[in-house]
C-alpha cells in the first residue's frame, strides 16, 4: 500500500506545530508530508505590531522554514495556494496543484472590514511581515514628508488605529514607544504628534477585566495615547477616517490608519464549499469539519465551541499551537491504523497583552492579575517558551526575547 500524502496549508503557529510534530512521530516509510506556505519564513504573527511600529526589527520575529523542518523528511513547497478544491483531494497553487490523502488547514486569518466604505483601499492591516514592513515605512515617510512641505500637514503626524482589542491595545502601546524616537529624528515636536485610538464598544479590550482595562489606559494616556470609546468607524479616505460617537460624525485628518478592530478566517476556506461563519469553519470535538474525515483544521481558520460559555474559543495563537499538536497526534494515529482520535481539550493558560515594552497586563493561572514587569516578564517567558517547542534551545538564544528588564 502507497504511504499517504499528508499536506499541510500554511506555515503560521498551527502549520509549523503540526509539521514540527509529525517529523518526530512518523517516519519517512510510513507518510509523505509536505508543507505549503507563501515565504520561505514562518513569522510570530504575535510580534508584527512590534515590527510595524518600528520598536523591532522584522527579521527578528521571522524564522527561516528551513531552520526548524527536517527537509529530509518534510517536503517543503513555498507556495501560494490559490484554491482548495475537497471533492477532489487536491489542492491548487500559484504554481502547480498537490492531491492529498489527508489535508490540514492553517491558513489563518485575514481582516475583517464590515464593508465599511474605504477601509480596504486606505487603511493599513497588521497581517504579515510584509504589510506591517509597510506600516513602518509608511509612518517614517510622512514623518520624514512633514518637514519637507511649506504647508505642514497635521494628517502626515495623526496616527489612527481602528479598534481597542488587543491587537489595537498592543500596536499603541509601541507606538508609544516609538513615536518620541521618530519625533527626535525627523525634528518634530513630541505635542505635534497624535496617537488616536478609536473603539466602538463603552471600553478598551471590551469584556476583559476591569480593574486591568483602566490600568493599561492609564499607562498609555500616560505616554500620549489619546482614546476615542464608544466611537464607531464609519469611513477611511486617503486623508481622513470618519466616526459616530454619541449620534454626531466626526473626522480626524490623517494619512495614517491601522485596521486593527476584527479577523476573520481565511477567504479560502469558505470558498472551498466548508460551511463558515466570518470565514471560520466549524469543527468536531476532533477538529474536521462535518462530512470531510480527510480534512482537519487548526488555528484561526477553526471554529470551535467552548462547551462551558457556548460561545466560540477565540483565534489565539495559544490555541492554534494546542490544536497543531493534537491534530499531528490524531493523523499519527490514523497514519498507523488507529481510528479512535482523541478530543481536543484546550488548556487555557490565561491571557497577558503588552502595552510597550516594560509595560504589559494580564490575567494567568485562574485569575491571578499580572501588570507592569511582572506581565511584561511573562509574555516573554510565553514568547521564549514558543520558541522551545519550536526549535529547541537554540532558537530561544537566537530569537527568543531575552532581556527581561527593557
Ligand atoms: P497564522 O499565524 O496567521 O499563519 C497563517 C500562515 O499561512 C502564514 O504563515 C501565512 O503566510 C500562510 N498563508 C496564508 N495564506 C496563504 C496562502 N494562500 N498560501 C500559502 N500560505 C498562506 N494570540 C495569542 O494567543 N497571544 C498573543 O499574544 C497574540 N498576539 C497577537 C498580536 C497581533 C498583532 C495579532 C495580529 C494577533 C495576535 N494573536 C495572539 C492572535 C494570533 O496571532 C493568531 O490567533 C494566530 O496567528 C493564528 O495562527 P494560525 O496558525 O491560524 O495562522
Ligand atoms: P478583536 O475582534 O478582539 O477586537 C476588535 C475591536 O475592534 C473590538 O473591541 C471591537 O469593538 C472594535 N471594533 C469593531 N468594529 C469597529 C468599528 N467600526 N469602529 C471602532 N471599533 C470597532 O480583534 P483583535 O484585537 O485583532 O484580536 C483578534 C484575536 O487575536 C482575538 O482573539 C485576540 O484575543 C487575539 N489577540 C490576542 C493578543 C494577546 O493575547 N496578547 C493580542 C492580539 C490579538
């Protein structure tokens, strides 16, 4: 009997983990397995705001594909895919086609823009090494600009960000960061430069604990965010972003506005034919989506309930990498005959957000509130702890965050 083409989309936290983890448990007799994903890099999607406010340097958060798979036994193909086609056990690329015997999905996510007019032909989206690559650019060519024109444009110093969850939360926090650096090399007063956070919801980082939420507004009032709450997005144009708050439209001049208020799984995975809702597809308890035993899915591009509240568990990194390991388990077991897979059970460890760095909060171990350097000690401890089970002790020295005390 012919070894089975197991082929994995996408090299984000759940593809690289399913990869990294089916190099140890089968062998090259037993299933041939290829891994598909767009760049030669996997990247830690969880560093990008860092890399597009320009507080760290993109190749730090990238790590060559190469590094971390045993090419001698994972065929690695850089590839886009273009089209997931599950009736024929094929998958179609930019450059060429692979059929498989069992599929795994982790294509992640994408932004998700409500149709609101505007967003998707002016507004940044913090997505990938290349598009916050861009935001960085973007924001030292208007701060490089300002001091160029005769008529200074306030819209070139108005940094927008659509959105006061995390991701939001995080990205102005660095800005923060970076924003008195830039001041100080384009010659550009601190007070000229704004940092506007707009949330539709009555509070930042809605539904997260209270006590947590006015600490990390304080810290980042404190540093010259200014926050907009309770104000919906309502129109992003090449050089202002409208929003409704309290029934009346206002606008801020700007150049400058980062999308950051919602994902949504992949585009290719509804257009598959998979039942989805924004993108994310239903999962079993096994993580394959009903009628397609040949396909699983992991991370963002997987819905799946939490039991206990009855809601969806969120797109996290933490829970794409859990589902990546239980998912490498279930097809080592199919692979060798076993049919029984096990459940997947999420191990919540809790939740810790930077506000720059030095500065983070969060809640871990059932409840226990973290803010300042201890939050912002354990995110690292997260971050390196990745990095180990990715690549082991090496990888933590060459890219893991090491420096606990900036
Ligand atoms: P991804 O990590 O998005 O990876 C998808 C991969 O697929 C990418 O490598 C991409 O290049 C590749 N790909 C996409 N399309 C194609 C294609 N057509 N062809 C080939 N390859 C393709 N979660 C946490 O738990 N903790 C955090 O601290 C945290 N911080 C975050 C900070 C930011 C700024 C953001 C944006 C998110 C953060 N998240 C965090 C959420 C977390 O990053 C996501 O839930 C996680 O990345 C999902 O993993 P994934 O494997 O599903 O997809
Ligand atoms: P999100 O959906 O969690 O937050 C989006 C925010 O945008 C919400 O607060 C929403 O009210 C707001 N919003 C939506 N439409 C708006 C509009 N028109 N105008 C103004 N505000 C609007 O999205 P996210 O922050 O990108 O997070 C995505 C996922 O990634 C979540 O699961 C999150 O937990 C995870 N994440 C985790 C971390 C962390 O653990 N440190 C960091 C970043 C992201």
């Amino acid at each position: 009997m012919k070894n089975p083409n197991i082929v994995i989309l996408g090299a984000g936290y759940g593809g690289i983990i399913t990869a990294v983890k089916l190099q140890k448990s089968l062998g090259v007799n037993e299933a041939n397995v290829t891994l598909v994903n767009k760049h030669s890099y996997h990247y830690q999607t969880t560093w990008l705001h860092e890399n597009a406010a320009g507080t760290l340097h993109h190749d730090h958060t990238r790590i060559p594909i190469k590094d971390v798979i045993n090419t001698s036994k994972i065929n690695f193909v850089q590839d886009t895919v273009t089209e997931i086609k599950p009736s024929e056990k094929r998958v179609m690329l930019e450059n060429g086609d692979l059929m498989y015997d069992y599929l795994v999905i982790g294509l992640g996510y994408e932004a998700a823009t409500f149709g609101i007019p505007g967003l998707k032909e002016h507004a940044f989206t913090i997505g990938s090494i290349n598009s916050a690559r861009l935001i960085r650019q973007h924001i030292e060519y208007n701060f490089a600009k300002y001091n160029n024109e005769a008529d200074k444009k306030q819209e070139r110093l108005n940094i927008v960000v659509g959105g006061a969850g995390f991701t939001g939360i995080e990205f102005v926090g660095e800005l923060a960061n970076r924003v008195p650096q830039l001041c100080r090399e384009y010659d550009i007063p601190r007070e000229k430069v704004r940092i506007i956070n707009v949330e539709a919801a009555p509070s930042a980082l809605p539904g997260f604990d209270p006590e947590l939420v006015e600490y990390a507004m304080n810290s980042l009032e404190g540093r010259g965010v200014e926050f907009k709450i309770g104000a919906m997005i309502k129109e992003v144009t090449e050089n202002k972003l409208v929003f409704e708050k309290d029934e009346q439209r206002e606008e801020i001049p700007t150049n400058t506005v980062v999308w950051a208020a919602g994902v949504r799984g992949n585009s290719l995975v509804e257009q598959a034919g998979f039942e989805s809702n924004r993108g994310r597809t239903p999962v079993s308890d096994d993580l394959r989506p009903a009628g397609h035993d040949d396909v699983f899915i992991v991370g963002d591009c997987a819905l799946l309930i939490n039991e206990e509240t009855e809601r969806p568990y969120p797109p996290t990194a933490q829970i794409a990498i859990q589902m990546a390991e239980q998912t490498a388990d279930n097809l080592t077991k199919l692979v060798k005959g076993d049919k029984h897979l096990e459940p997947f059970t999420p191990d919540l460890k809790g939740t810790v957000a930077s506000l720059g760095h030095k500065d983070a909060i969060g809640v871990v171990f059932n409840d226990k509130k973290l803010f300042g350097w201890s939050a912002s000690a354990m995110k690292k401890v997260i971050d390196n702890r990745y990095l180990l089970k990715l690549g082991g002790p090496g990888l933590v020295l060459k890219k893991g965050k090491l420096n606990f005390f900036q």
